[in-house]
C-alpha cells in the first residue's frame, strides 16, 4: 500500500519550522516551499519531529498487557523469576501471539517504528513463543518493523533439548542468536558460548547476549564473549545486553574490556536500570561505542513496571547518567532513536530524504524538553501511514 | 468556604467500591448506604480512593515553569549549581511569587495536596523567595497546604550575614529551619549544625537539612547531627533530606547510624535517586523511621526533570528500591502519602473519618496498578473541593 503525506509546520529534531512531504512511505523531501496536489496534509502545529523510536530490548512474548493486574509473585533472585515465569506463562495462559500483539500496539501509541524482541525458547513452551511473535511481526508488518532475537531464557545447556530448539527457531525466522548469562545461570561458560556464537556463525546471524552477572564473573563472561567475537570474524555482529559489570565502579578492568568492545564493535543495550551499576553511556559513546535501550520486560511475571514509552526510557537513561543540559538529554533521546537503528543495522532509518517514513511528532520546544516531559505523541507515522494520534493508536489490538 | 461532596463508586486504598461523604470540607462517612439530599455527587466509576500526595521536599521559588524551555548551564559539582543558579534567578529573573504559584498549579493537577517546600535565605536573594512563597501559600490557602523550610542553600557561614536572615525568615512565617552540608558547603560542620539547631531549638521549630555528603563525610555529618538531636531532646523534630551516606554499601556504621535515627525519630526524605547510593526505603520502614519522598527541584537551574507528580515519584521509589510485589510497590505509594504526612505531622491526613477531604481518584485494579501506570487523576480533591479533573487543574496559574 502507498502512503503520501504532507506534514506541514514540523521542526525536525528541535530546528526551525519546515514541511516534510512523504512519497510512496518515504521522506521525498524536506522544505518550506513544498506543494503536493491531492496529498493528504497534516498540520503539525509546530511539533517537535523525531524519527521513529526504537524499543531495542524487550520481551514481546510475554507482557500480560489486557491481561487484568497480576501481583508480582517471584523471588529476588534471577532464577526465581526464571522458575516463577514458566510456571506462570502455563498457569495465566499467556499467549504469545496476543500478548505480542497488544504489546505492539502499545509500543505504537508511544511513538515506537522498530522492535527488537527477544522470544523465549525453552523446553517448556518449545517454539510457540516464536510462532506467536512471528504470526504477530506478519499480522503487525504493515505499521511495525520487529527483529526476532531466538532467546534461551532458561537457559541453553541446563535445559534437555534447547540447543536443538534454538536452532530449529533460527530456521523459523530468528533474526539473531540469543544467550544468557553463560556462568551464573548456564553454569558452563565455554560450552554456553561456543554454541550460541557457532550457531549465529552457521547462519550468518548477529548475536545478543543477555548479561545480567555482576563484577568480575561478568567480566570474565565479557572476556569470552569478546574472544569468541575476534575468532569468528563477527566485529559489529554482537550486542551485549545489560552488562551490569561494565559499569561496576570498584572493577579496574572495566576501561580494558571497552576498549576492545569498541575495536571489535559490540553493541550494548541497556534499560538503564536505577540503584545497580549499569554503563556509563556517555563513556561508551565517546569511545564509539554503540548503544541502544529498552524497555525489557512489560508488566510481565518478571516485574510490574514498563509501558514501552522509549520517550520515558530516554529520561530514565538521562537521570541514570545525570544527564542534565541539552545536549546529554539529546544523547538519552538519540540513544532511543539511532542508537537503536544501529544496532538493529536499520537500512532507511532517520529524516534525511530517501529513507522510510517512520515519524513522531511531539510536543515541546527543544528535544531535552520531549525527554523531561514525555507528553503523549501528537502523531505517529509508520511509512508514511498515521498509525497513532494524541497518544492513541489507531491500530487495533486483540 | 463549606464543601460538600458524595463521591459515589469509589475504591478506597483500593478495597471494595463504595461511596464517601464530604462535609464541610471533612470526611463524614465511607459506606454504601450514604444519602444526601442537595448534596453535589461525583461519580467515581470504580476508581481508586487514596489520600492527596505529600510532596514533602522540592523547591517552589526557583522552578522556571512556563518561562520557556531554558538549557541546563551548571557544572557537575553542587558548587557549580549553587553559583549558576545564583547568577540565572537574576539574569532569568525567577520571580518566587509567580514561579511558586505555577508549581503549586501544576501539583494540584497532579493530586499533591500538601507540599513542604525549602525556600532559600541567602546573600543574593534575601529574603525575596520567603516574601514570594508565602504570598503563594496565602493566595493558595484553600487548595494547597504548604510548609515553608528557611534554607541557606548558599551556605550559611560562609556567606555573610544569612544566619541573621535566616532568623528573620523565621520571624516572617517560616515552620521549619533548613541546613546544607555543614563540611562540603559550610566548611565548618560545628558552628552550621550549632546554629541551625540553636535557631530551631529557640524558634521551637523543626530542623531539615539537605546531605549531600556521601561516604564518611556523610556519615561524620550525621552523627554530629544525631548528638544535638539528643542534646536538644528534639525527638521527633528532624528531617535529613537526601542522606545519600545512609545507602552507601562500603559504609559499615550505616546500621548504627540508622539505629540512632530510629531512636530519635529522625525522619528520612529521599528522591529515590538514580544511580547513586541512597537510603534503603524497606531497610528504613522496617526499622519505624519516618520516611518521605519527594520531586526536589522541578525544572530549574539545578536539572532539567520533574513533574510534580508524585505517583511518579512513587514509580522511582519503585524502581530505585527494587520493589515489585505489590505491597512493595504499595510502600512506595505509602512513602509518597502517609509517609509525607508523618514528616509535616499533619494531624488530619488520610482516609478515616473526620479527616480533612484531601483526596485522590485515580484509575486502576490495584494500587500498585497506578503506580506503575501513573494515568492522569480523574479528579483530585481538597477539603472537599474538585480542584483537578482528568489531570488539569481547574485552578489558575499566573
């Protein structure tokens, strides 16, 4: 289907106020003096004009959005939530495919164009989750652009059968090669990466590693992951995700390990998490470093919070690093926008003419004020066709 | 001015739906049978019933609401932000009056009822923040209770003659006596803590003081701060707002720090920080010390954040505390509520009957449910009046 659209008296990232018009779902040009007879026009009455955001790590296959409250129930530690959620997803009946969809739609309403999703594969739900979410990324392929990242939630060597099923997903449609925590939940840090990085390497596929283990033991983990990508040729074919211990203050060795991140190109995505350490993101980006954000999980079992605002997710990566002028908050805002575009390799992403139509329109006269204030998006645009307005998705979820 | 209002359909603390009866601007009653005649009815449809938010430590004479989006100028140190703010209230010119006024506006529409604000007593400014927000709390004495804390935030001896005004700010109508760091600012933690204590123990006032100070410096403040609170027998009597050496890991006299605040009901107020250390607000309650929360600044010189809202800040107690069960969640909703009305000894807080109609309705299943939603307030109340509904104030702001 082809979308064209004037957007009329926009200010792309903050600038002076402009047009833009859209042709066939792609930017055709960006000027005051545009006309286009018998284009439909949207007035945006001086709106800040960001590209779209990039929700770069969550869980789609999981959030019990539309589901009711549910009081969180798991323990403190990683595998008690683990074990609370497959007992759980069975328990609730949550269902991958409509669950995916809603958090879809959610994700929409805010302002966000491209997903990266990490899809459970275990040996409990096998590959539905991964039915359910590609079934989703067809239904939604119109207004959302979702990457598919096979994930061993429960592990990859504790668990009879996973490696298997993390292969067969990757035949399914898996965009990316998923890991988790190769010492403290996968107990063999050699075998747990040199399958997932042998797997990636036999399909050609990027990897991306959730890595939740503190201070040296996530050190020694990263020094492995670095390893495995220099053998394997796989420089910018790898996000680490969370590396809590990459901003772990008493852990000398953290500047080491970043420089050799940025040599090889390894990407780190992050929630910005409150009161743990997590990467310093103005230091990694001063070293070249690639960064996205998510929002990880949605109001699942794995915690209560999430609303996959990406514009939220910005202020919360902006008071996690103290960002306070301008241009740090820009920095939070285009670690949610481009940020995220590079990691996910997005071909037409960003405002320059050419590329995909995927647009927010936003309230406020400066980028930094968006990210402090987070009001609702005036519109949101996904290849040139209005998918949300006033904070509303126009798309329907299940 | 006498306010009556049946609120019909509503859920206090998130229990079973009923209705509530306001007289005279107090609550009457909570049942299903209410009646009465002539009375005004708001139809709650379902939503929860909490009591009005506690914003218990911001500042209301320098916020730069609705003067313009205003980039962020100050350095990274708190000297840096107390210069640059001492020389952009002038340049900018932050009229405490009009400024107060706007922030208070903006509380309401978010379901703050009461408000302990600092307002700073120094060199530059005198006593023109103090004569500005008492205007404010006059102008608004009938929708917004606000306590005023004099707060040398220059310093107090290292700038002359501010002890002097800060008695007089005393004398113009101040409730509490403020302080700052007496090592890092006032460099002579002694004479700062003598003074303020001196000046609260003549006045028969309440002492709150911003600590900054992390580590062992932090903790040195505390104490000297613990020794007059027990010499002064000003049990009950004071706040330490920040205290972010209370939640420092490497500080093994934390626990008989704390110990001693619990001893001497020495209230905690906090932000919830992110990435910093801070007070663990569950460690805290558990041991019965009063603890409150609030925005600090809102959009000022000192950072570009804050909203005013309060269920946010319960969200950031939340995130930054780590708490996802329910009652969990419900304890930072608590600190933001309950939690402020026991540091400002607010004798007609809460729900019960007979209590001041200071009221909350919010949609949601649970309350843990609005905290990690924060949806906009159906309708806010104070002493039975409608002041907010749908998250707008239906007060003015200049």
């Amino acid at each position: 289907m082809s979308h064209d659209l004037l957007l009329r008296n926009v200010r792309p990232m903050g600038g002076a106020a402009t047009d833009l018009l859209i042709r066939d779902g792609h930017i055709a040009g960006i000027g005051n003096t545009l006309d286009a007879p018998g284009c439909p026009v949207e007035d945006g009455a001086g709106a800040l004009l960001i590209p779209g955001l990039v929700e770069a790590h969550t869980h789609l296959d999981k959030s019990v959005i539309g589901m009711g409250w549910r009081p969180h129930q798991a323990g403190p530690r990683l595998i008690d939530k683990i074990e609370t959620e497959r007992r759980l997803k069975h328990e609730w009946g949550i269902d991958p495919q409509r669950q995916s969809a809603r958090q879809v739609v959610q994700s929409l309403s805010k302002g966000t164009t491209h997903i990266r999703t990490h899809v459970d594969v275990d040996d409990a739900v096998g590959l539905a989750g991964m039915a359910g979410v590609l079934a989703t990324r067809s239904a939604y392929a119109d207004v959302m652009d979702i990457e598919i990242v096979a994930f061993p939630q429960s592990g990859l060597l504790i668990r009879p059968g996973v490696p298997e099923l993390l292969e067969q997903a990757m035949r399914m449609g898996g965009d990316v090669v998923g890991g988790l925590d190769p010492c403290l939940i996968d107990r063999d840090p050699k075998g747990h990466l040199d399958a997932i990085f042998g797997l990636a390497d036999r399909f050609g596929k990027q990897v991306d590693i959730h890595l939740h283990e503190p201070g040296l033991v996530g050190a020694f983990s990263t020094e492995l992951i670095i390893e495995r990508t220099r053998a394997l040729g796989m420089t910018g074919m790898v996000t680490v995700s969370h590396a809590f211990c990459l901003g772990d203050p008493d852990l000398a060795m953290v500047d080491a390990l970043l420089d050799q991140i940025a040599e090889l190109d390894i990407a780190i995505a992050t929630t910005a998490p409150s009161g743990r350490p997590a990467p310093a993101v103005a230091k990694l980006r001063g070293m070249g470093i690639r960064v996205c954000a998510g929002s990880d999980g949605i109001r699942d079992t794995w915690g209560p919070y999430g609303n996959a605002d990406m514009l939220e997710r910005a202020f919360l990566v902006g008071l996690r690093n103290n960002f306070r002028r301008d241009d740090e908050v820009e920095m939070a805002l285009d670690v949610c926008t481009h940020g995220g575009a590079a990691v996910m390799r997005l071909a037409e992403y960003g405002l320059q003419p050419g590329n995909a139509a995927d647009l927010v329109l936003v309230d406020g006269e400066a980028l930094a004020e968006a990210v402090a204030a987070r009001p609702p998006r005036r519109l949101v645009v996904k290849r040139g066709r209005v998918v949300a307005r006033d904070g509303v998705s126009l798309i329907a979820a299940p």
